[in-house]
C-alpha cells in the first residue's frame, strides 16, 4: 500500500485528477469505479476542467459507481446518480449508456445487484476505482460487521453514517436506511485502486489503516490485501 499525504485538499484533488486522466489517455475505453462523497468534489472539478480544456476525452470511457441509495431515483436530488450527473457525467463527454449507477429503485434490489456485478465482469473488471471512506471506516457503504457478503448486495445503514450523511438532506429522517453497495470483493477485483480522505473527521479510521491490522471493524483495513493501492490524504 502506497501513501501520499498532501498539504491541501486543492493538492491533492489534482494528483487524483492527474491519475484519472492520465488512466484515461493511456486505456480510452477504460472501466472506471467511482465515488460520491464530498471527498471527491474537488476531483471531479479538475477532470470537468481537463476535458473542457482538451486535455482528457471520456468518449469510450465506462463507468461503475460504488453505491446508491435504496428507495432514491436517479432524479431525486441526493441521490449519488444525480450527484454523478451535476459533478461528473454532465459536465463531460462520457456516455450514458456506459454510465452505471446500482438502481435504488429496482423492483428486486437483489436481482439488480447481481446483475450489476455480471456488467462489470462483462466489460472486462474495473481498471482503476477511486474509492472515498466514511468516518467508520466504510467503504462504499461496506459498513462495520462481523461479515458481510463479498459481492454487490443492499445494506442496513449505520447509525453513525445515517447521522453523517444526514447533512446533505432537510432532516434525518430522511435519509434512506437502506442502499445498495459494490461489496468488498467486487472493490477488490478492481486492477488498481486509489483512496482519497480529507480532514480530521477521517482520521481514525485512517489510523486503523496505518495500523496494518485488517478487521471488518474498519473494513477499509482490507485495502492491505490489494496489490496496487494508493492512498491521497490531506
Ligand atoms: C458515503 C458514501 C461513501 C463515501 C462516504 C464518505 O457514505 N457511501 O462511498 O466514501 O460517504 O463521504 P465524504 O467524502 O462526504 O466524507
């Protein structure tokens, strides 16, 4: 596991930029695994800016989010594909079809999570996934348990995640308790693998990380397992 710690958050959402786009000049249908978060904001605004400015061309590009929320549509403003659509997908070149959100609304949330998995191995796998973290530790909503499945499945949300995130809607009642996650094993597979964490408030579970010790406490501690991994902090 690489580390790289940079003076700020501007600093270090370039270097993210510079890696995506530089992934995308060399692989031009590349699979790429994306975040939502506040974390990758920054990042997405260089890359809008790269492809305004010439510089990276997502024509052929495919992508895979990490999660999505259970009962939220692709129009309803929280959700992680409108999010994608206001910081990414609208303000590039990528097309939609190769556009893949998991669908929180989907009659048989099962059946859709699998059938999101066979898209990834179809296309080939993931080439490179930015992954953010929760303040647990989680990674896309991969939350603290004793054991959880491997592949893409719906989750119960944490207490401490519904809290965190309940900062982007009116009232914490209405975040979604349940979503739906790319599972550990489908994160893992992925060729190579970046992880971004800004401020204090991730601090603790980047300590785990550091640690070395891997425990589905902090299930970010499994990144250690992956052979090309590196971790963008500020
Ligand atoms: C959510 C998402 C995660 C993301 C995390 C951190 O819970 N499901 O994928 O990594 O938030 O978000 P932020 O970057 O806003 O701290």
């Amino acid at each position: 596991m690489k580390k790289i710690v940079f003076d700020n958050y501007k600093v270090m959402s370039r270097a993210a930029a510079d890696i995506v786009a530089q992934a995308v000049r060399a692989k031009s249908d590349i699979v790429l695994g994306l975040p939502t978060g506040s974390t990758p904001v920054g990042m997405y605004d260089e890359l809008a800016k790269d492809y305004a400015e010439g510089k990276v061309d997502f024509s052929k590009a495919v992508s895979f989010n990490l999660d999505e929320y259970a009962g939220l549509d692709g129009a309803h403003p929280q959700s992680y594909r409108y999010f994608m659509e206001q910081h990414l997908f609208g303000r590039v070149n990528i097309a939609r079809g190769n556009t893949h959100v998991p669908d929180g609304v989907a009659k048989d949330l099962d059946k859709a999570a699998k059938e999101f998995d066979a898209k990834i191995f179809q296309k080939g796998g993931i080439d490179l996934f930015v992954l953010g973290i929760g303040q647990n530790g989680h990674i896309g909503f991969n939350e603290p348990a004793a054991s959880m499945p491997a592949y893409t499945h719906v989750v119960e949300l944490a207490e401490d995640t519904i809290a965190a995130n309940s900062r982007l809607f009116d009232d914490i009642s209405e975040v979604p308790k349940r979503a739906v996650t790319q599972g550990l094993a489908t994160i893992m597979q992925a060729k190579k693998i970046i992880l971004l964490s800004s401020g204090p408030a991730k601090r603790e579970a980047i300590a785990k990380i550091d640690s070395g010790i891997i425990t589905l406490d902090c299930p970010a501690t499994v990144l250690h397992m992956h052979r090309d991994i590196t971790l963008l902090l500020c």
